[in-house]
C-alpha cells in the first residue's frame, strides 16, 4: 500500500510510478502476484486500486526498493489495468429503460470490449516505451535493439492489431492513434444509444463483442513481434487483465465478467478482478466458477486472527513509513505508547493505584483485583457472577479460576466500571480509553486510507510537545474521528431507505445496532461476553439488506465470520468509540430482526419476557 495523505489520497487517480514509490507489499498482495485467476474483495479505501495498479509494468520499473523488486521478479505475468467507467455504467443504466436486456447484453459487450482492448494497447506502449528508454538509463534489461529498431516494433504491432481488430483504415500505424480510434467510436456508440438508432446492427457492436478472443489475438502478436525485446520478454508474454472497481457496475455486467473465470481457457491470461462485498452471498454466486478451483478470492480487510497478525504487521511499516519521513520521532510507540486497559484506571483513577513491586496482575492488592473489588460493590450483576463462580467479591481472586474467570471478564468489567462508576466522578464527556499502538493499528481495520486519517492528527499533537501524547488526549482525538465517521456514514448520499412509512439512513442502522451492543454492555446484566457481532436472519426486511449492502461497500460494516450456514458482521472498531465499546469479537451474534424489534422498526411475535436489569437499577 501506499502512504499518502487521507485527504489526497485515491490511488485511481495517481499514477502508476508514485504509487510504486511509496509502495508497502502487504499479505494480499503477495496471493495477488501468483499466477491463475483472482477475486480481490473489500470496502472502499482498503487499497483494492492500489495493488492492482502495482502489477503494472510501469509499476514494476519504478519501484526502488529491493525487497519489492524481488517480489515483482516473481510477478509471472504483466499486469494491464482496466478500471470501470462511471460514464459506461451510467449510460448502461439509462439505456436499460430503453432496450431490452438481450440487447443491453450486446451494448455492454461492446464497451468492454473497447474498453479493454483501449488498456491493452496503452500497456503495449508502455512496455515499448520503456524497453528503448532503458538503453539511456544503462540498459539493465541486456536489450539488443537500438531505438529505431523499437520503433519499427511499434509500427509492426500497431499494423498487426489493426488487422486483428479490424480498426477501421486509414489509420496511422500507431499505438497512440489505435487508442484515439478507440474514443472515437466508444463516442459515436454513444449518440447512437441516445438518439435510439439501430445500435445493434452497428458494425462496431458486430465487430467489438467479444473482448477475449480479441485480447488472445492481440497477446499472440506482441510475442510473436516483440519477442526480441529483452524488457518485453520478461515475463514470459503472460498477461494479467485487472478490472477495478466492479462494485460501480450492474449487477448483471458483474456476473459476466465473473463468468470468464470458468469458461476461459486461454493460459496466457489471468483475471484479476476487484468488488466491494456482496451481502449474504459470495461475489461470484451466480457462476459456475468456484474458489479454489477456478480462482483465489482475496478478502482485503481484517476477518479473522491472522488477518489482523498481517494487518498489524503492515500498519507497523506503513506509519514507521510515514514518521521517517516528516517527524522527529521514530516508532508509534514513541507517540502513543502501548495499549492497556488497566492504565486507563491507575492514571485517572484515585481508588486504582498500581503498587510499587506490584507487577503480577489479578493477585491480591493488584489493579485488576481492585477493579473487580470496586466494581463489586458498585454492581450487584457483575457481583452475583463472581458468587456463581465461587469467588469472593471481597477477595476476588482464585489461582486456579484465573484463566477460566478472571482473565476472560477483564475487558467487559473494565468497561462497566470505567464508563458508569467511573464516569459518575468524571465531568468531561469521553474518558481516556481508546489510547496506545495496538489499539490504533486494530481500530482502522485493514483500511489503509482510514489508518492514515488515524494517524494524521497524532502526528500533529506529537509535534507539538515532541514528548508521548498522554492517554486522554490520545481519547479524545480518536472519539472525534469516530464521530466523524459516524457523520460520515450517516449523511451518505442514497444511503437512505423508506420502510413503515419512515425514512432510515445508514447511521440510523449503524446507531441502532451500536445502542444494542452498547444496551448488552452496560445495561444488562454483568456478562463476561456481551453481543457485539449480528447476522442478517429471514425476518429481516429487504429494505434494511440494501442499507447493510452500503455499509458493507464503505467499510461502516464488516464480516468476520464465513461459513455457508451464518454470515457474521460487526461494526468497524473506528465506530466503538462513538459507542462506549471495547474492540472485541463475539462467536455468538443477534438476528438482525432482534435489533430492528428491540427499536420498534418491525414487529416480532411475542416473546417470553426475559430478566433485564436496567441502568438505572445497575448501582
């Protein structure tokens, strides 16, 4: 990934050598270079752009770093980006009004096909171009050529593709004037759409609609004429073509392309496609094509414990990347420290204090033993579970329950005391609880455009005093990112829908769900494992799918757990702290409709009523 700033940073937009310069491989990238078909899954900003335009020859030329050189060495194939256009995608959706959809079938055909074919001459070029121009940087690929031999390459492929692709004479046998001729009729395709004319019986439909046999024949001639380029050769005329940003395209186009994963069997050429997930379903369940077999299907966010082992990894270079670079630190820690829960109570609070000698927790006279002491005397829930485990709520501590009990409720009483005994005594509206370099590596999710908005402003509060910014200022910059997140997802634009007469935006389900795991927290009675993930059951609406769907694309929502039987979601952990919440996993999730009822949106059978101790009755 790349270290850019949040606010510029959208590497569609950037060009292929400064996204290589600043380049971090990560664990997906490295499944991303094997050679066979891939699906690489995950919300906006995890950096589904970025890898994809790093298997790029001009990607490849401008790496610096040694490292990723020998890992692109290893790359068998040449990478040929080709990003979905919005304008097409616009065009094919008020087209679909007017055609019926064998005949939209045939349009869309049409622009793929010029759209691909458009990339695969622009890579084409590139590779030409930097073939000759390395014989003035010292020649490192050994070429035999000498400029006007690279020349006469270009004129010979460029008369070559346009004999294959039946381009329309006369042309200048060139591969900028092949690209031009592409934009031509992609614009003349689209006044006939508008003005409704026979765009079916259009000689460029006939000739464009199949994209595949097009780009085999396009393959064939590069390695037949360029064969002799040392730079060109290198990769043994294998061709990766990456599609980006399906998520913006009809559903219908998707299922297209994701069917070449199976029916494609042309061994010189890869797919490499990218999409937001697809709630309740696999990306490609409309195919006969199956992972493993026919693809690799790459989840570029943090879904499970080794996930997050290669997130924290990478978030560790990523922000050392950053801080060598402009601040006079050296490491996070040095800005943030380590994570802990109990720091948060032996710093602000004056019934926690830490021991001089005492370093063994849970022991007697420990901060977690006076937690569990306090917050005894405070919640009778939480004291009721000590003596339904045999434990002493005057002496909480039990050598041989310590893994079983004590450990296992560290987290969940922590919360309770410090964001309701605690906050009794407190005046300020956040408490210092979300601090340290764990915590802010966790807390992005393995989105490294939402890890550098993270960042951002540590930075600038380190910089100011050059010392460890203290835990509550740490708390109080990350509970207003938070909330900005939230504002961010809540005013997203058609991320509204109609049920029951009501309007209901994506921040009216985030605060719906985070007010239950917060109600299961705080409000219930003392658990050592409080509901904090949900799944989407037969009774909830389909209203409230579409809803999950956009936060699923922009990473409001995520899933850890996938199996065929139970799809498991949780909320970012950038949202936890607009919550009160700790960053937690939980195995055992609520029906979505629990949620949606407890609120009073849909109507449940009634059930039998089940004991709930309310805050009010807490302490």
């Amino acid at each position: 990934m790349s270290a850019h700033t949040y606010e510029t940073y959208n590497a569609r937009y950037l060009t292929f050598e400064a996204i290589a310069q600043s380049f971090i491989p990560n664990e997906e990238f490295k499944a991303l270079i094997v050679a066979g078909h891939s699906v690489l899954i995950g919300p906006r900003g995890c950096g589904k752009t970025t890898l994809l335009k790093m298997l790029h020859p001009r990607a490849f030329v401008a790496c610096q770093d040694k490292g990723m050189k020998t890992l692109l060495d290893s790359m068998p194939f040449w990478g040929i980006y080709i990003p979905t256009d919005k304008q097409w995608c616009s065009l094919l959706d008020i087209i679909s009004e007017k055609y019926n959809p064998d005949k939209i079938n045939t349009i869309a055909a049409t622009l793929i096909c010029i759209n691909v074919l458009s990339a695969i001459s622009l890579c084409f070029q590139d590779l030409i171009d930097i073939a000759a121009s390395s014989l003035e940087n010292g020649n490192p690929y050994g070429e035999t050529l000498n400029k006007d031999q690279f020349m006469e390459l270009e004129v010979e492929l460029s008369t070559e593709l346009v004999r294959v692709w039946e381009i329309e004479k006369p042309i200048v046998p060139t591969l900028y004037a092949i690209n031009q001729y592409f934009d031509k009729i992609t614009r003349r395709l689209e006044g006939d759409l508008y003005t409704q004319n026979s765009v079916t019986s259009n000689p460029i439909v006939k000739t464009y609609s199949n994209f595949v046999s097009l780009a085999s024949s396009a393959f064939k001639a590069f390695k037949r004429i360029c064969r002799r380029s040392k730079f060109c050769a290198l990769k043994q005329f294998q061709w990766a073509l990456c599609f980006d940003e399906l998520e913006i395209a009809p559903q219908w186009l998707r299922d297209r392309l994701y069917g070449l994963l199976r029916s494609t069997a042309d061994q010189q050429m890869y797919f490499k496609i990218t999409s937001a997930p697809i709630i309740g379903q696999t990306v490609l369940q409309n195919t006969d094509a199956s992972e493993k077999h026919d693809f690799n299907e790459i989840l570029n966010w943090v879904h499970d414990d080794p996930s997050l082992y290669n997130w924290e990894s990478f978030c560790g270079q990523l922000y050392s990347s950053i801080i060598s670079k402009s601040y006079t630190a050296t490491t996070m820690f040095d800005i943030v420290g380590k994570y802990d829960i109990i720091r948060c109570l032996t710093e602000t609070d004056p019934l926690i204090k830490k021991k001089i000698g005492q370093d063994v927790d849970y022991v007697p006279g420990s901060p977690t033993w006076q937690l569990y002491k306090l917050l005894a005397e405070q919640d009778k829930t939480f004291k009721e579970y000590l003596l339904k485990n045999s434990i002493d709520p005057e002496n909480p501590y039990d050598e041989a329950k310590k893994d079983a009990v004590l450990r296992k409720i560290k987290t969940t009483a922590a919360c309770r005391y410090y964001f309701l005994v605690g906050q009794k005594k407190r005046t300020r509206k956040k408490v210092a609880f979300y601090f340290g370099e764990d915590l802010i590596y966790d807390t992005s999710d393995g989105n490294p455009r939402l890890a550098i908005n993270i960042i951002n402003p540590l930075l600038s509060e380190y910089e100011k005093n050059r010392k460890t910014i203290g835990i509550t200022r740490q708390s109080v910059i990350i509970s207003k990112l938070s909330e900005e997140r939230f504002e961010f997802y809540n005013n997203y634009p058609n991320a509204l829908i109609e049920y029951g007469f009501k309007s209901y935006s994506l921040g009216d389900l985030i605060r719906m769900v985070g007010r239950c795991f917060q109600k299961a927290l705080y409000e219930e009675s003392f658990q050592p494992e409080p509901v904090n993930t949900f799944h989407i059951d037969s009774k909830t609406p389909k209203e409230f799918r579409t809803l999950i769907q956009y936060g699923l694309d922009l990473g409001a929502i995520l899933e850890v757990k996938k199996n065929k039987k139970k799809r498991i979601y949780k909320l970012s952990y950038i949202l936890h702290p607009y919550f009160n919440l700790p960053k937690r996993s939980n195995a055992k999730p609520i029906a979505l409709s629990s949620i949606l009822a407890n609120d009073g949106v849909i109507a449940t059978k009634p059930q039998k009523k089940e004991s709930k101790v309310i805050q009010g009755q807490l302490f």
